[in-house]
C-alpha cells in the first residue's frame, strides 16, 4: 500500500486559490471590488470607489502600484464588461432639465421678492420653505434614505432667524437660491474635470480645494448682494446662507450627515455667534469630505 507524504501532497483547493491570490493581489481585489469594477464606465469612477471603502495611495502600494488611480486603470482593464458606452465620456449638453432646474432655483427668490413687496403677511413663511426646498435639496441620497434630520432643522434655523430678523432675511436667503444652484453647479462639473485630469488622490484634493473655497467665496459675494438687496442684516443673513448654501453641497455629494445635521442644530443656538460658527464648522467639513474622491463619482 503507498503512502502519501503530507508534505508532498497537493494542496486543498482553498490553498490554492489563496497562493494564486498571493501571486496576483489584483485578481483578489477585482474579486472583492467585482460589482463595483464592472459597472464603471472609467477607471476614474473605480478609483473614486475604491477610495470609499478606505483604499490608499499607499495599500495600492501593496498592489504593486504606484497610487489608487494606477490600480483603478488595471482592474477597470482587466474586468469583464460587455459593449462600451460610446458617449458614456462625452461631453453632455445642457438638456430641459438643466433648464428646469435653473428655473426652480430663480423662482424662489422671484416669489419671495413680489410677495414682499406687495406686502403679503405669508411672504416670509413662503421664502423660508422655498429656500429649504430649493437649496438644500440634494441630488443623491447616501444610503438611499432621505435626509428628513437635515431638512427638517434647515427649515427650523431659517425659520427661527426670519423669526426674529423679519421678513427681509427670508426674502435674503431665498434670492441667495439661484446664484447658490449655479455654483454648486460648477462646483460639480469642476471638480469632475479635476478628477478626470488627477493622477492621484493627493494630487485631486489639491486641485479640489482652490475650486471650493472659489465656490464659497463666490457664493458669499452673492449672498451679501442678495442680504443686501433684501434690506437684510449682513452678520445675520450671510453665514446663514452659506450654512445652507454647504449643507445643500454636502447633501448632494453624499456625505456622512451626522456633521451637517450637528452644524444646524448648533445654528439653533440663541446667541449671535452660533450662526457664524455653525458655518465654520461646516466648512471645515466640507473641506475634507468634498476633497475626497468618491464624493465626486457619478452617481
């Protein structure tokens, strides 16, 4: 009877996918990441993915590349896909929904304005609903669940301000809706063209941030303007609306909303200060989670 030398006998099959997978680390992770990596229409779209679930420029490193964008473009090559979509990357022009959208973000402030100048008692009521609809309304809800915290104490901040600063404020924030939807527009389209154009997660953050703060500082230029025009208070209407105005970016790009729902509760806080700095604090959030990568793949 022969005798089988454990040493020399063939390896079960779990052993041997796992040396294999040793050998090729990428095919492991191509596994792990399959839905994700057959469903991109670009290696952008599985870098940004991939930096979701905590990928690195440095695990990539143990993938035996240089950066996440690197190992996006083998495993989008080496996944299985069927026919190409021709115009997947092609430049899509503006459609009648971009129009449709430009017309419900003028028409708040539209509203708002003929309503206080013919001196209707619900002008200010109406603004603040029209603002938290049109400014703060994401394009994306992460997870798949509404935000109702955020809308909800968004609603409540702009209505306890125009509460006690007048009809003028809520008037002020929802003439402040267009330029907002405008920016966070070309926020949007910016930061994707960054990201096309990025050869790693650092060097997009780089590229992502001047873009943001140009946005925020170009939203505030408009946000005065609009207090201004609405005979609003400037302390009290501006950090006000760029609370809002970050709230609505965050939103639509798919933050965690535990920050933006914590910014607006302290916004609720009755001393002057807490509007200003629930903004700062938003801010600084938005900084960090909008220079991120996966907060700008196609949804």
């Amino acid at each position: 009877m022969t005798t089988v030398d454990p040493d020399t006998a063939a390896p079960p099959s779990a052993e041997r996918a796992r040396r294999r997978a040793a050998g090729d680390p990428v095919k492991a992770l191509l596994h792990r990441h399959r839905e994700l990596c057959e469903r991109a229409v670009d290696p952008l779209e599985i870098a940004a993915g991939l930096e979701a679930h905590g990928i690195t420029d440095r695990t990539a490193a143990r993938f035996r590349h240089r950066d996440v964008f690197s190992l996006a473009e083998e495993l989008y090559a080496r996944s299985p896909r069927g026919e190409e979509p021709a115009a997947a990357t092609a430049p899509v022009p503006a459609g009648p929904s971009a129009y449709r959208a430009l017309g419900c973000a003028l028409l708040p402030g539209a509203l708002a304005a003929a309503a206080a100048a013919a001196g209707q008692a619900w002008a200010g009521p109406a603004a603040v609903a029209a603002t938290v609809a049109a400014l703060v309304w994401p394009g994306r809800a992460a997870g798949g669940r509404f935000p109702w915290v955020a809308h909800l104490l968004a609603a409540a901040v702009a209505g306890w301000a125009a509460y006690r600063y007048g009809t003028g404020l809520a008037v002020g924030l929802a003439l402040a809706v267009a330029p907002g939807h405008l920016l966070a527009a070309a926020f949007a389209a910016g930061a994707r063209a960054r990201l096309d154009g990025s050869r790693a997660l650092e060097d997009f953050a780089d590229r992502a941030r001047p873009l943001l703060f140009a946005s925020v500082a170009g939203f505030t230029a408009a946000a005065v303007g609009a207090a201004a025009l609405a005979g609003a208070p400037l302390p009290v209407a501006v950090p006000l609306a760029l609370l809002l105005f970050l709230t609505r970016l965050l939103l639509r790009h798919g933050a965690r909303r535990g920050p933006v729902a914590a910014a607006l509760a302290l916004a609720l806080v009755p001393v002057p200060p807490a509007a200003p700095a629930a903004a700062a604090v938003l801010l600084v959030h938005a900084v960090l989670a909008l220079s991120r990568a996966s907060a700008h793949a196609r949804p």
